[in-house]
C-alpha cells in the first residue's frame, strides 16, 4: 500500500519502455486533498539534475498536487534541452490532471548524460493517469527501482489528542547511494494528517537528518536525489508536531535502513555508533569516517575485526578525543581499549549480516550512528560494469 | 644505489625475522656527515604510531644522525609498552653507533595493534650495524617493503653556482596510502648538498606537497607516515634553494608515481588534473574529490570513460564553478562540454594502463593534479584477506 495507505492518495506504477528489461519505469503520486502541503528535501550536489531544479521551484510555495517519477533515465547534465524535457513533462501532467504546472514535481533515476526519450515519457504519462488508483502504491514503488533487488515501502499509523487517527506512507528507491550513474536515492512520502506546510518542511529536513542523511553506503553523492512529502488532510486528524514528527522519523529510518539492506554488492550491513561524544556532531563526523574507509569496509568484507582501521579513520577527524582514552567494540567485543589491545580479535565473529562497531571518545555524553556496507567484489563488479 | 649514491651515507638491510616470509625487514641509513642536517614530514593522523612520535621529537633540533627501519610491524596503537620498544632501539642503535639516541630516527610499518618483538629487533640492530655500506642502498630499500611488489628508489643530479655537483638519493614504500593496516608510506631521502636545517625543513614541506600528499590511492590516512630528509653537506656543494628544491620535487614526484604505479591491486594509474580553477587549492579539491569517489574508480576499472561520476564528484566541492561551463575530457577525447553531452563516449579507450582525465572548471588560471588508482577485485581482495 505504502504511499497510498493515507486517505487522499492515488498512486501508479506502469511501463512506459525505458528500460530494455521492459520492466516498469514510470510512476504517479497524486494528492487529491483536501490540502495539498507538501516539503522536499534535494541533493546538495552542485551539479544537480534537471528535474532538481524543476522540483525545487514546484516546492517552494509548500505546494504539490501530483509527482510524476521515472527510471530508465536520469536526465543530470543534459543542459537545457534536459530541462525543456522535464518542464514538458509537467505541463503534460497537469494538463491531463487540470492542475497547474507548477505544482507538479518530477523525479528521474538512471544513467547521467543521456536524454530521456520523450516519445516514450508523453504517452507513459496517459497511461499513468489512466491507471491511477488508491491501491496502487506497491505498483508505484516497483517502477522506480532501478539496481534495487525489492521494492521498500514503510508506514506509521498515529492519533491524534482527540484520538482521531492518521497515516504516513512511504516509498522508497536507491541501492543506498552505492548506486553508479543511476545513483539516486527518491523517496516519496504520504500522510493524510493535517500538518501545515511550515511544519512539514520542518519534520522532513530533522527526519531526513536522522535517517537518511546517516546512511552512508560509499559517501558518494547523486545528482538526483531527493524526498518529497505530501499531507492530503484527509483523515481529519490534527496530530502534534512531536507525535507526528516521531512517525515520520520511523518511517525515514525504516526506508533508510531498507536502502541500506539491499546496497549493490553489500555483504554486511554495519552499524557504527560513536558514544561519549562531546557534541552530536563529533559523534557523526567520526562514525561517517570510518564508514567512508575503504580499508575497514574490505576488512569486514573479509570478515576481519580490524580495529586498527577503525583508529586509523577516527584519528583523521577533528572531533575531540584522546587517542590514548579510545575504546572500540565490534559486535560486544571490546577488541580496543584506551586506544591499545583490549580483548583477542578472535572472540568477534562476523558470520552474520549485521555488524555493530561502537566507538567510545571518552569526550562527553552525545553519540550518533551511521549505517554503512561493506566494499565487497560484487561492489566493484556491479559498479564497474553497469553502463558498459 | 639510492640513499648511498650521496656522498657521506652507509646503509644496510638484513633480515632480522620479523616477517614469516623470511623477507628481509629492517633498515638503516646512516649520516657519516660532516653535516648531520635533518628535516622530517610526519602523518598528520591523530592516531600516530609510537615511532612518529618519537622521530617528531627528534627532527626538532634538524638533526638525525640515522635512521632505522622496519617492516613487519607498525608498532602502532601499542601504548605505552610500544613507546618504550621505540625508545630502547633507538637508545641500542646509538650505543652501537656511538651517538645521542636523541639523534636516531625510527620507523615501522606492518600491522596496527600488535607489540613489536624486540627479542628480533634488537639482534637485528647489531647485524645492521654491521652490514652498513655505501653500497648498500638497494638493499636498505629493498628490506622496508611490505605489500609492495617492487622496490622504489629515485635520485638526482645538480649542480651549485660554482659548478660544484651534489646528489640526491630517495628511497620509498609503500602501496599507495592503500595498503591496510600496514598502510604506511615511509621515504627516507638523502643528499650530499650543504644545506641548512632551515631550508631542507621548507624544501621539504614544498616537496611533500606536490607529490606525496597529491598521490591518493584510497583516501586512507596511515598511522606512521613519514618523510625523512638527510643532508651531509659531504659533496662540498653550495646549491641554490631553487635548485635544491627542484631536484627534491623531482625525487619526491618520481617516488610518489612508483608507489601509484605499484597500488595494491591497481589496473589502472590515473592522473586527474583540474585547470582553469580560481585557484590551486580548488583545482586540487576538484581533483581530490574524483580520486576519491569510489564510483569513478570502479568505472575506469571497467574500462568505461563515465564522466557523469566525475561531475557528482566534482558537484559536491565548493570549488567556484558554474555546472553549466564544465568541460571534461578522458584520455583527450572531450566527452563533457558545458556540463552536458560532448563528443561520443566509445571514442575513449581505457585499454591502457595510464589514464589522463583533465576537468577543465573555466573559472580561473590555476592547476593541480592527483594521482590515484582505480578500484579493483584484486583491491578488494587484498584489503580483505590482509590480517586474517
């Protein structure tokens, strides 16, 4: 069900033909209201794709009536006949859904530098339409995978202080930010709560900071990235910020932690968490340094507690620590202790799919986690041969 | 001949049985003077190993009669007991030598986290000392090799303003910074030129600078990196600081190629070189960020010329750039123009090992380039069965 679970939504997941698997490709959201709020968060990469730009302005007035998705392509620097494409797109849309052009976004995934093949997009767009529905969401979520191994979908259901109950839906496509030319992470998300724009742009920009944003497969950044979220108010429920903040947070973490899951090639799934930080941010910014290392990544790969990578990576950043006061576990297994040899390696077993490293600065009270893969062959197989 | 074709120097490498290859493992350079000039460039890693520790402390003064090194063992995250190993070689090889153990340098490279076992290291010093030559230099070089396939050695030839010539001798390990827990690069460079403390220390920080720290196989940061720099004045050779400067970049760039060229798993030697930059930090960030996007890397493995991963790369500095005015070319075929679709992508062959990839950022007069590798199955595999 995901983005179509909250009342006011019509979603579609159809096969426009661009993709030679002649798998789906295009995918509709729609927001039938009675609001129509919406926030987005965008890619902070300077080169930035077409339908970027395009979105950035649909979402500035904190509104959106439909978003139209594609794979198969990623229209990123494809200058300004790119641009022409995506604006056309949206014109098309809303002139079949008699909605205005400016509140239609639209998201591309796929390979960079290539033009999106319009004669393919315009009758996909009628056919879109033509099967939109209320349960449709799962067929949505299934037209924008591209790398992706299964669809990830994710929901929450809250109340309200009067009891009045709302849902959040959410879709999600990425192979984490692993993903080559086709890098991009979208994700769309539903709620038929009322929430004002304002808020709504509030609670996405801190959900996204605490989930996504802490997803790091390969600290590569895509040209194309980004999350959309739509409130239609069609429950009649007015949750508080707090509760509906909390949902929106587990559904982000559910789809992050899915992204993470089916990473290209990934054979672990590894969490770092750095504790006794002087600030969230030190906490942060040294966990995404050891899960940028390629180092500790072929380590775990090679299922190789090597905790002398790990110090390796904390000692390039600036957060505040004593390198003597430094203590890593891997999997409950204390392996380093104030920044020498703790307990035999040979005690950690790293068998399983899922790895806990935790970092304690000994520098104060804060901590934060990243999730990461391991760099594995079939990383290098799936990334090195994709576009040849 | 390396670090003994200046005039002044004996070396020596032997193996003292740290290695279960039963390769040889410890070196020593020695300075026989008449000047004892040092300058010393270490890792700027905040978990530094027991030797960096050390040899900063003795580089302070500019003065380092020798210099022992060994593989087999980083002597890193080793505490205090590490620290004390370090001490009590150097204070054996003094003795051995008849000088202030506050004037011997030492080095490790290996492992993180285990104890080096000085029941070997210190036999090693007294046989060291013993083979010392002026011959010897090969064989020095040879004995700090860890995953290195070969051994890495450069010099130079200059003159002074009278006519008078001087030498300059360099000796390098390492595989890129790729190498994992034995990921140190250690170069120990001589010269029989008179130079003050003074002017090496600056020559060198200059050299480092455009060679060591621009060669970036893996974005990995050793524990014990170090650059050691001796001069014995032994040729009676006044040069000019330009022209002991230039011959120092020649060394230090000869040596950073050899260790590019011999990365751990490598296929492919890339040369990344940003122009048109407003100045020579962005064209080197630009740069810096491509070395380091996994994506590219894996993309040049697989021989495919995708210059959408070089522009997200590009995309995520904060270079001065406009999108829409970058020009990319692989090989010299211009695949990007004005951030869009250049000429044809199959007229790119990446059949060669070499690779040039020139970002061209239209923003200014400035340039940089970093070398780095591309990322492999034989990386991935080397990383991954290191320590275990």
């Amino acid at each position: 069900m995901s983005v179509t679970l909250p009342l006011g939504f019509r979603a579609a997941g159809i096969t426009a033909g661009l993709k030679a698997s002649g798998k789906p490709d295009m995918a509709l959201v729609i927001n039938d209201g009675p609001t129509k709020h919406a926030a987005g968060v965008f890619t902070s990469n300077r080169v930035a794709a077409a339908p970027v730009h395009w979105s950035r302005q649909v979402l500035a007035d904190g509104r959106v009536d439909a978003v139209v998705l594609n794979s198969g392509g990623a229209n990123a620097c494809t200058g300004p006949q790119g641009f022409q494409n995506t604006h056309a797109t949206a014109e098309r849309l809303a002139a079949l859904l008699g909605v205005s052009a400016g509140d239609v976004a639209v998201c591309s995934t796929g390979l960079i530098g290539e033009q999106l093949p319009m004669d393919k997009i315009l009758p996909g767009l009628e056919l879109l339409v033509d099967n939109a529905g209320p349960d449709a969401g799962s067929a949505a979520a299934d037209a924008i995978m591209t790398t992706d191994t299964v669809s990830k979908e994710a929901s929450y259901i809250g109340f309200d202080p009067l009891g009045t109950g709302f849902t959040i839906g959410g879709m999600a496509k990425g192979a984490g930010m692993l993903a080559p030319g086709l890098a991009t992470m979208l994700v769309v998300i539903t709620t038929d709560a009322i929430v004002s724009p304002e808020l709504l742009d509030a609670e996405l920009r801190e959900a996204v900071r605490l989930s996504f944003n802490r997803a790091d497969s390969d600290g590569c950044m895509s040209t194309n990235d980004t999350v959309l979220l739509l409130a239609s108010g069609a429950s009649g429920s007015y949750p508080t910020g707090e509760e509906f903040g909390k949902g929106l947070q587990e559904v982000c973490k559910n789809l992050a932690r899915q992204l993470i899951g089916d990473a290209e090639g990934a054979a672990h799934d590894i969490a770092i968490r750095t504790f006794n930080a002087a600030s969230e941010l030190d906490a942060e910014t040294v966990s995404r340094a050891v899960a940028r290392s390629n180092l500790f990544k072929t380590a775990i790969f090679g299922k190789d507690p090597n905790w002398g990578r790990v110090l390796s990576a904390v000692g390039t950043t600036d957060a505040v620590f004593d390198p003597d006061r430094l203590n890593v576990a891997i999997n409950g297994v204390q392996i380093c202790r104030n920044g020498g040899i703790g307990e035999d390696r040979s005690l950690v077993s790293l068998e399983d799919r899922e790895v806990l490293v935790e970092i304690d600065l000994n520098a104060g009270e804060d901590e934060a986690t990243i999730w990461t893969n391991d760099l594995t062959h079939d990383y290098v197989h799936e990334n090195s041969a994709y576009s040849s």
